[in-house]
C-alpha cells in the first residue's frame, strides 16, 4: 500500500474561505491484530484528493494495545457545498517512531465524500484491504458534527489523593472527558497528558471547542474518567464524575471547584469508601475564537496597496521581450498579477480605490484599517538586511505583504522571507511577530486560471489577519460576549 507524506495544498486546508468547518470523530471496531505478543496499536490518517491525488491531512494519536480504539483527536475540514470532497481513512498499526506510512502496518481503509458523512451525520462501513476485499471483521464508525458555534473553553485541572495504583511507586494519571452521543453512548472528546509519578497532578491547561465538549449546551452533563497510565494500553481506572460545563464554571483562581473521584466498585465492596481522590478544577473559561469572517463582518476593511518594480531591469516598456511591455492581448505579468488578487480583495474594500505605488514610496501612516501591500518584483532583493529589518518591524503593524515574482529569476531571497517554515529574524536578531509575508512566483502559475493565483497568494491572508487583531487583543466591533 503506497502512500506519501505530502504538504497540505495552498488553500485547501486550515485556511478560511468558507464559514462552515465540520469536526469528524472516527471510532474503529473489530481492527486486524499485527502484533505478535500485543494487540495492535492503531492511528488513523486522513486522505483528501487534491488535483487526482491523494493528500494528507491529518493524523490521530496512537491507541495503544486497542483493537477497538475510540480516538480524541478530531479530524476539522473545510466544508464546500458545491464541491464534491473525496476522502479516504487509512488505518495502521504503529511499529516505529517513523513518520512514514509504509513503516507501519496497513489495518484498513475506507474512502466516501465528506457530503456523504455530513447527510448521515454518523456512518459504520466495513473496512477494505488494498486489493478491496474486507478486512477481517475491521469496521470505522465517523461521526461529523457542525463547528458554527466559535466559543472554546479553556480548562485548568489538578488531582489530590489520587488512588496508588502502581505496585513499586506512584500512579500516572491523566483525564478523559465524554459527552452523550446520539445513541445514547458516551463519546470521547478529550484527553489530557499523562502526569508521572505523582498522586497529585497538574494537568496544563487545555483549550477545546465548546461544541465539541458540550454540543454548545453549558447545562449538559459530561463524565470526566481519571485513569493510571500504563505502557501497554491496560490503563487503571481510578474513578469518575460527572459534572457540567456551567458547574465548572463556577471555578474561579482564587475559589476552585472540587469534585470527588468515585469509583463505583470500591463503592460497592466497602461500606467506608469516600472517594478516590479529588479533582480540582482550578479555572474555568469560556471565551470566543474569533475568525477571519468574524473581524470581516465586524466591519473590517482590507485596504489594497500595489507596490511595482519599476527598475532597468524589467527592461524597455516598448521593447517585447520587456516585462512591462503591454503585448497585443493587452495584458502581461504585472497586470495578470493584480487582476487575479485585486479581483478578491476588492469585495472587501469599499472605495474599491487602490494605491499604486512605486518601490521606495512610503505607506500611508495612520494605519487605520487593515493593509495589504501586493508587491510585483522582478529580481533578487540588493538590500536583504534593511528589507528583513522592515518586514520584522512590519510584523507589529494590521499589515500583510504578498509578493509575486515576474519572470525568470532566482527568487530565493524572496522565499527567505515568506517565514513558513521558521520565523524571519531582522539583522539585529529581532524576530517577527507574526509571518506576514506570502511569496509567490507567477512563472508556476502562467498556463493556470487566475482563481488559482488568487488562492495561492490569499491563502494566509485570513490566518495573519487574525493573528494580528489576537496580539492586540481587540475583538470585531460587533461581536457578542461569550
């Protein structure tokens, strides 16, 4: 069974074009055993095809020892209705540390849309081998829930007393916390690290999805399971509760809530059995996580700013071979370059008026308003040391910079400061707040439509938008309390 470790297409996933996300829960049942001495210890990996390919998307955690593992980490996607979303959950048993799939044993897999899941809402199939046939008696059961409501909680727990369940030392605790499923069943949501050695835990704080906690409902019950970690899967349990998330609540820093432990079999064998220890909810906080479409609707503005490289290079505007040369179709680079992301930027920039600017002018210094400079350049940069510098200082302004190379140069300088894969730093080591730098040479799009320029370029426009307004902590203007 073939499959590759790719990057994530520009666009595709973890960016906000749409308002709806949708949070799938997988569950396997009856999975093929590969290990000899243990049962398997099963992940799952999310496929979507991009392009005719299969590409990853995300993995869950391993279930250790578990033929019937019920994951907490959730799959969260885009949903687009006028798309068709090709989809494939690969399950395999985990054998090395390796991030490559072929590493592992293959358990399974099982392809659908991603309509075909949100319509049913929960769907178990059968899964398949790579020649198609079962295998064995493996099924996936994948549940899609609505992610519309954008508040989250924030939990900090703590553990006193626990229950010693390790024979030479302490126990190894850690959380599980359920909500009811629509069979009645509880569900996992959530799992906390394992604290060791120790009867007293902190757990450090964690942050979920109210829906995901809750289904959005403060007055629901859930159940909180406290476990001992063990190595081979066969954890302990040390008790249990049930509570609400408006009960939690009522934990403040300086008043925390305690609930007691129970576990209902020592409660029933002796007569006086109090609890298995506490567990403190030291704070609780519910608060919104504002998107991209939350400030846009919020009321702001994204003002457009062209940035041309008007030097010697680009050649003679009348010579042909020159990259400013308006050819008999009436158009070239620059031009193609500002058409395909003003033609999205404009909707959301009411005086649809934009500067144009050429290299060595100043921005406009109020800095009201969200901006965005589109810079079309030709050539490597000659002053990398004052341009980092000003990208840095940048970084702390309602500032994003897209820059989109023309012609045939070498661009590596440019990629230098698109900070995907580490934080540009200026040359006095001063690092940037934020990555606010997209690069984008327009030679791998010449033959594309525009739309994919456009997403290509825009794709982490929405992340660094917010990104800023969240350092600043400044919610949208008419955005409700949480």
């Amino acid at each position: 069974m073939a499959y590759t470790l790719s990057p994530a297409p520009s666009g595709s996933v973890g960016t906000q074009y749409c308002v709806c996300k949708v949070e799938l829960s997988v569950c396997g049942q009856n999975l093929l055993d590969r290990d000899v001495t243990s049962k398997s210890d099963p992940f799952c990996v999310l496929f979507m095809e991009v392009n005719g390919k299969w590409t990853e998307i995300d993995r869950t955690e391993t279930a250790v020892n578990n033929l019937n593992p019920a994951f907490s980490k959730k799959f969260v996607i885009d949903y687009h209705f006028e798309e068709v979303q090709k989809l494939k959950f690969a399950l395999f048993d985990q054998d090395k540390s390796s991030v490559q799939l072929y590493e592992h044993d293959f358990l399974g897999e099982f392809s659908c849309t991603l309509g075909m899941i949100v319509s049913s809402k929960k769907i178990t199939r059968t899964l398949l081998l790579g020649n198609g046939k079962p295998a064995g008696k493996g099924m996936i059961t994948i549940a899609a829930q609505e992610l519309s409501d954008n508040r989250v909680i924030t939990l900090s727990m703590a553990g006193r007393k626990l229950d010693k369940k390790d024979l030479f030392g302490k126990s190894d605790p850690f959380l599980e916390f359920y909500k009811p499923g629509d069979d009645g069943k509880w569900m996992l949501v959530h799992r906390t690290e394992v604290i060791k050695y120790t009867l007293d835990p902190v757990w450090k704080p964690f942050t979920v999805p109210l829906v995901s906690l809750c289904d959005g409902d403060v007055e629901k019950l859930i159940k909180v399971m406290c476990y001992d970690y063990d190595s081979d899967g066969g954890h302990d349990f040390i008790g249990e509760f049930e509570t609400s998330v408006a009960k939690m609540c009522e934990a403040q820093d300086t008043s925390p809530l305690e609930l007691e432990c129970i576990n209902p079999k020592k409660q029933k064998k002796k007569k006086n059995y109090k609890h298995s220890g506490v567990i403190i909810v030291k704070s609780c906080k519910i608060t919104r996580d504002y998107t991209f479409l939350d400030y846009i609707l919020g009321g702001c503005q994204l003002m457009f700013t062209v940035g041309i490289d008007f030097t010697a290079s680009n050649g003679n505007p009348r010579d042909p071979s020159s990259l400013h040369y308006i050819n008999p179709m009436g158009t070239n680079e620059y031009l193609s370059a500002i058409w395909a992301v003003g033609q999205i930027i404009q909707d959301y920039d009411t005086d649809k008026m934009f500067p144009a600017l050429g290299f060595g002018a100043q921005l406009p210094p109020d800095w009201k308003q969200y901006f965005i400079l589109l810079i079309i350049t030709d050539g490597v940069i000659s002053d990398m040391d004052e341009t980092r510098h000003a990208v840095v200082q940048a970084s702390k302004l309602p500032m994003s910079i897209i820059i989109i190379g023309v012609g045939n140069a070498d661009f590596a300088a440019m990629e230098f400061l698109d900070g995907d894969n580490r934080m540009l730093r200026s040359y006095t080591g001063e690092e940037a707040m934020r990555d606010i730098v997209q690069f984008v040479p327009f030679r791998e799009f010449r033959s594309a439509p525009k739309e994919t320029l456009a997403k290509a370029v825009l794709a982490e426009l929405p992340q660094q938008v917010v990104q800023y307004f969240k350092h600043q902590n400044l919610p949208p203007t008419s955005s409700e309390p949480a």
